[in-house]
C-alpha cells in the first residue's frame, strides 16, 4: 500500500535548482526499495487473504477489462487502521478527473486525512522511504516529508521545494493510491 508514497516521491525528477539538488536513483535502487518497503510492511494483505482475477481479456473496442480485479477480498482487511481510514476519504473524491467533487466537510475531510496519513507515516515502510530520500537529499531544507505533504493535503500548501508542480502532485495524490492500492 505504501508503495505509492515512492512513486508520488519519486515520479517528478524535474525539481526546482534553487531548493534541491539533481536527482539520481537507479532501477537497481528502486526495486531495492520497492522490496524493502513491500517486506517492511506489516500491514499488507497475504496472498490467502485476497484472490486476484488477472483479468486477461479485452477486445479492440475496449480499452480496459471491465472483470475486477478482486476476486476475492478476506473482509478482516477493512477493520485494519489504514484501510478503514483510507476508505474513509475515499467519498471526498470522484476517480474521474473534471467532476465536482462530493460536498464533504473540510473538518470532516481533514480529520480523515489526518488520521489516514498519521498512520501510514507511523508505519516502519514510511521510515525507510524518508531513510532512502534523506540519502538522496530530497528533503526540503531539512523539513520533515511527512510534514510537508501532510502541509500539502490539509492546507492546499505549495511545496516548491518537494518539485516544480508539488500541489498537482499531491492533489492526485489519492488518485494514484487508488491505482496502486
């Protein structure tokens, strides 16, 4: 689940000259820390807990496989902190880009937010991925990461030193989770 969080770090090498220095991470790298992260995390589902339909199967006039991709899904997953919160938020957003999105709360919206990210960045995986952008000096001037981002989603906050276009990142942030999760 974590997994996004490296991707959403990683996604725009194009960062700002005054605020971070270039960026340099091998494939190597990146299936090194795509591992540790996946081993590190706890949370994860187990491959009895969950059945995968590999789909397989569209045709010329479709773009997409309309099978889910769950076949099967242990429901004890949902009453895990990170999953219940993350499927909190997920009534704040539509998928499809150019809709309203739905009349929630910002306290509402913000509490949800908050609780989700405070326990994602608890976790051990989230240690390691601020472990491995500190060795690669993407901090930005030695503010917290976690601070930043959550800075970003809660208070619509520019984050010019994380990369050029930070707030479009971090507003399609859940977007990519969703594709990821």
């Amino acid at each position: 689940m974590l997994e996004f969080l490296l991707l959403v770090a990683l996604a725009d090498r194009s960062v700002a000259a005054e605020s971070l220095p270039a960026f340099s991470v091998t494939n190597e790298e990146l299936l090194d820390i795509s591992k540790k992260l996946r081993d590190a995390d706890d949370n994860k589902a187990q491959p009895s807990q969950i059945r995968l339909n590999y789909q397989e199967h569209t045709n010329t006039h479709d773009m997409t496989d309309n099978a889910k991709l769950f076949s099967e899904v242990d429901s004890s997953l949902f009453d895990r902190p990170s999953y219940k919160q993350f499927l909190a938020l997920t009534d704040n957003f539509y998928r499809e880009t150019g809709r309203e999105e739905p009349r929630v709360s910002v306290q509402e919206d913000q509490l949800e937010t908050n609780a989700f990210l405070s326990t994602i960045m608890d976790s051990r995986p989230w240690e390691l991925l601020y472990e491995f952008l500190q060795k690669k000096a993407r901090l930005c001037w030695g503010c917290p990461l976690d601070t930043a981002i959550r800075d970003a989603i809660c208070n619509d906050t520019d984050l010019r030193s994380l990369s050029e276009d930070p707030a479009a990142a971090v507003r399609n942030m859940f977007l990519i989770v969703a594709l990821f999760v």
